[in-house]
C-alpha cells in the first residue's frame, strides 16, 4: 500500500509548566481535508509548527512520504512539499502584491515574470489577484489570496491551514472552498485549522480532535455533528447560549453624526455614522474586514478624539474625553487586535490586568499600585473564563490566541462596565470558549448593561443580538430587528445597501 503523505508518531513539545504536545499522532493522506481540532491551548498550533520546521519535537518522529522527516527551518519544509498559511497576514502594506511574494522567495524571479505566474496561477485556482496592487488597497479576503498563492507558487504536496476562513465573508468562503476542492482533486492534502465546526462538516473528510495536548478521537465531520465533534474538544457537552427576552432600558450610548477621517492611508473613514444603544440590549455590527470596525472601536474607546457631541453617554457629550476617563464613567471596549492593542505582549496577566483594571478594580491606593489586588483580579479572570496558562505572572504572549482573547474579554465583563464595545469577541476561540464567552455577553446585557457587538461572525451576532446594522466602506446601514432578519437581507446590508426600512434607533 501507498504510505501516508504524512505520518507523525508519538510527537512531543513541552515548554516550562506546560507540556504543548504529549505523544500525538495522526496521518494525512494524499488530496484529503484533515481537520485539526481542539479546544484553545489543545497543542494545534505547536503540533502544526513543528511540521512546519517552526518548532523542533522533543521527541517522536515524523515521515514524509514514507521517509524520515525532521525540517530544520520552514525553508526546509518548503523544500519538502510542505507549506503554510498563517492565521495572521505577514505582509507589507505598502508594496505591491508581486513584491510580497517575491519577498517570501528565496531565489525570486524578475518582478515581470514573477507577476506573469501569479496572474497564471490565481486564474488557474480562481483567486482573482492583480500582482501591481497595493496590499493596503486590498480587502481581507484579497490579502489572504496573496498568501495562498505565496503557498501554490511552491507547488506544496502538503498545504497548513490555520482559521483561513475568520476574516472571510460566506460568498469568500465558499470561493476557497471551491480552491480547496480543486487542490485535492489534484492530489494536494490539506491539514485544516478552524473553530467552524460546520465549515468542517462541509469540507473535510477525516478529523482528528486534540485535547490538552493529547490526541483523543478520530472522526468522520459530515457523520458526526457540530455539537459532538464540541463535545469530543472539550471532554463534556456544554450549553448553548441562552437568550432571555426582556424589554431594553433608557439608552446609554448614542453615536450622533460621526464622521472621521482615516488615521492611516489604508484605514477607513467613517461617514455619517448614527445609532443608540439601550441598557439592557445587545446590538450587532456586521461588515467585512476592513469597512471602519477599528475606527469606530478606536472614536468609541477615546484613543481618536471626536466632536464633543458626537458620542454621548448616558446624556452626556464625551467625545473629547481620552479613554480613562471614559473608563471612569463606565464605557469600556475591547479591541480586535489583542496582541499588542488588547494586551503587552511582554507584560504578565497581572500587568494587563492592571492596565485596564486599574479604575474600577481599585488597584491603586494613594498613587501606589496594589499589586497583590491585581494578581487576584487576574486570577479571577483566570478562573472565571477558563484561561488555560500555569498562572498570572505569566506573559501575554506565551498563551495561544484564544486563551488570551479569553482573558482579554473577562478582564472587561468582569469590571461590571455600563456599556461594553467589543471587537470580534470570540475570534479564534474553540465552540465552548465561543458559548461561554457570548453567554458573558447575554448576562451583563440581562443586568443592566448596553453591548454594541461588532464581528464578522454572522452566527454569532443572530445568537445574541437585539438589532443587527452592517458597516461597508464607513458608512452604517440602518439599524433592523435582528429577529426574521433572512441572509439575503444581511448580505444586502453589508454589501452596502442603505435604502432598507430602518427600524428605530
């Protein structure tokens, strides 16, 4: 029989206080979808890194095409047949598309017929990309086609994939999936990354699920539902998010007018944007990456000041207060960008909490910090929202991204804030962390606070929301019930159509 196109056994990474990877193995086999599921901090990312020459094993072995494997670097993963696309972009906003590419390349071609391969393999894999554009000009969904045809340019036998679909809208996911198929009817495997469970139940034939470091099951995904293949992650079934109706209170937050220019060349400008939020109701903000989430995010939090008048809360104008003061007052955000933006990276738990904590929490007494009260308010974070880490004098950077958007958003909900503005609040997190996580939201609604909720996830935002608004190219469309709200609707919305019915505001 034809040996595996890749085999691991028994691989092993550990790290001081944690073992990432505790003898797992698993096989892939030529032009399949392998799926590689876990709950956060499972050992997905170290696993794939190691195959990737990232990471080496501390013990175990790995073959490729029946021989022994052991890449030293990435180039030489490459080299092999294997490639990677990376969850986060690694590109240079400012050069062109063939200039990036070309950047990854070891011995790069001239730029024209370097352009010339790219316009040939993006038609061939049907990834429209122009090599002459600029990656600031480009969309989400346009940026990660660059990095997949970084990866194709290496004709790979075996292609990584980590979360490719979170910056994607549905018709975008549809597309890749259709390259994906493509890929695999020429033999390529793909070892598939995603919290999405029924994107695997569509796409892939075989998974294999990772539980705190340990493989546990194998499992067909389209025999085996969403729920249970959540289940299999996190070793117990877990409920489902439970939105209780109740009637919304007085508004607390009220956008009037706001208009704002880009902060960069390649951001967005906010156009005439409007809307309230009551105490007590959720609203949802749908869009496509890069339609003015962050701007909107960055005028609400006070780091861009705005007219004084253009953001009120409760009454009063707070558009020229800077974002302690808006702490003070109880409007607290939570940022997409949590590495860097949400959180320092070299900073502990404790240091981040405190950094936002510090206010409300009471970490400071008579201008000195109270450091025990802020390892305990981390701790309490910890505990409250499952944040897998040895402990809170551990830095940021060393938790995998969805533990730490975990923590990025109970240290918010945890500070009982009047209103809560949160960038993609589940983005990267397993099903489990994601229910937890937007029951946190349903429960500080259903005391008392107004969320406004932006994410591309457009489950999520029907789960939990009272109304639903999409942004597209910086301008708002109007606010509609989220309740009978059809996918035609929605995609109309964040298409940009701002002739719908609006609802009150």
């Amino acid at each position: 029989m034809t040996p595996p196109l890749l085999s691991i056994d028994r691989l092993s990474k550990a790290y001081p206080g944690v073992v990432a990877n505790d003898a797992v193995s698993l096989e892939v086999r030529d032009g399949e979808v392998h799926a590689l599921l876990g709950e956060n901090g499972a050992g997905k990312s170290t696993l794939v890194k190691m195959i990737y020459g990232l990471v080496k094993p501390d013990g175990g072995r790995m073959r490729l095409r029946g021989a022994p494997y052991a890449p030293e670097d990435p180039n030489a993963a490459r080299k092999a047949g294997v490639a990677m696309v990376f969850q986060h972009f690694s590109l240079f906003e400012a050069m062109s598309v063939a200039e990036n590419v070309a950047l990854g390349m070891a011995a790069p071609p001239r730029l024209r017929d370097l352009s010339a391969r790219i316009r040939e393999v993006s038609r061939t894999y049907r990834l429209p990309l122009d090599p002459q554009r600029i990656i600031g000009d480009l969309s989400a969904g346009e940026r990660q086609r660059v990095e997949i045809i970084r990866c194709l340019l290496q004709e790979p036998r075996l292609l990584i994939m980590d979360e490719p679909t979170s910056v994607l809208t549905p018709q975008e996911v549809e597309i890749l999936f259709q390259t994906l198929r493509q890929l695999t009817a020429e033999g390529v495997a793909i070892l598939y990354i995603s919290h999405k469970l029924e994107e695997i139940r569509s796409l892939c034939d075989r998974a294999t699920i990772l539980r705190r470091g340990r493989n546990v099951a194998t499992c067909v995904p389209r025999e085996t539902s969403a729920r249970e293949m959540g289940e299999m992650m996190v070793g117990a079934s877990f409920a489902a998010p439970q939105h209780v109706a109740h009637a919304p209170g007085n508004v607390a937050l009220t956008v009037s007018g706001l208009s704002m220019r880009a902060p960069s060349a390649f951001g967005t400008s906010l156009k005439d944007i409007t809307f309230s939020v009551r105490r007590g109701e959720i609203l949802g903000l749908g869009g496509v990456a890069g339609s003015g989430q962050d701007e909107l995010l960055s005028a609400l939090a006070g780091e861009t000041p705005t007219a004084a008048g253009a953001i009120r809360l409760n009454g009063a104008a707070i558009g020229r207060l800077g974002p302690n003061a808006r702490r003070r007052l109880g409007l607290l955000t939570a940022p997409e960008q949590r590495l860097g933006h949400a959180a320092a990276p070299e900073m502990s738990l404790t240091e981040n909490a405190f950094m936002t904590g510090a206010q409300r929490e009471g970490l400071v007494s008579h201008g000195f910090a109270r450091w025990g009260a802020a390892r305990d308010f981390a701790q309490a974070i910890i505990t409250r929202f499952d944040v897998r880490t040895p402990g809170p004098d551990v830095a940021a950077r060393a938790l995998s991204g969805g533990n730490l958007q975990k923590f990025v958003i109970g240290r918010e909900v945890l500070q009982r804030p009047e209103v809560l503005v949160v960038n993609q609040p589940t983005w990267g997190v397993d099903a489990a962390a994601a229910a937890s996580i937007r029951q946190a939201l349903l429960d500080l609604a259903a005391a008392g606070a107004a969320i406004l909720c932006i994410s591309q996830d457009l489950d999520e935002l029907m789960e939990i929301s009272d109304r639903f608004g999409a942004l597209n190219a910086g301008r708002l469309s109007p606010i509609r019930p989220a309740k009978g709200l059809s996918v035609e609707e929605i995609g109309l919305m964040m298409g940009g159509a701002h002739d719908l019915e609006p609802a009150h505001a």
